[in-house]
C-alpha cells in the first residue's frame, strides 16, 4: 500500500497538480498490484478532474 499512500498524497496536494505528477501517478498504477492498482486508477481520474485546463492539455497530448 506505499504506492497508494503516495498516489494519495499526489493527488491532494492542489499546487501539485502537474503533468510531471500526473506521470508519476500513472507510474505508481503501472507499479501497484491487484485492487490497489485499481484504486489508483480512481485516483488518476480524480487527478484528472481537479488539473487545471493547461495541464489538462498536456495530459491529453500525451494519452
């Protein structure tokens, strides 16, 4: 559960919400196993609700 407690931290911390972050994030999903991986996975799309329109941006081009 290490890698939830970071994707959770990743995802409150509003001023880090960044497409570095978000790399990251999904990084973490890749890693994890199982049902952590899928909780993750809700945390991405979180993630991706609250980013801003710029970085929103960013994370589209890349998907």
């Amino acid at each position: 559960m290490n890698y939830m407690r970071e994707a959770i931290t990743l995802v409150n911390d509003h001023t880090g919400l960044t497409v570095a972050n978000f790399e990251r994030l999904i990084g973490l999903r890749e890693q994890a196993k199982g049902e952590e991986s899928a909780l993750i996975g809700k945390l991405v799309e979180t993630f991706i609700m609250q980013a801003p329109p710029d970085v929103l941006k960013q994370i589209v081009a890349i998907v």
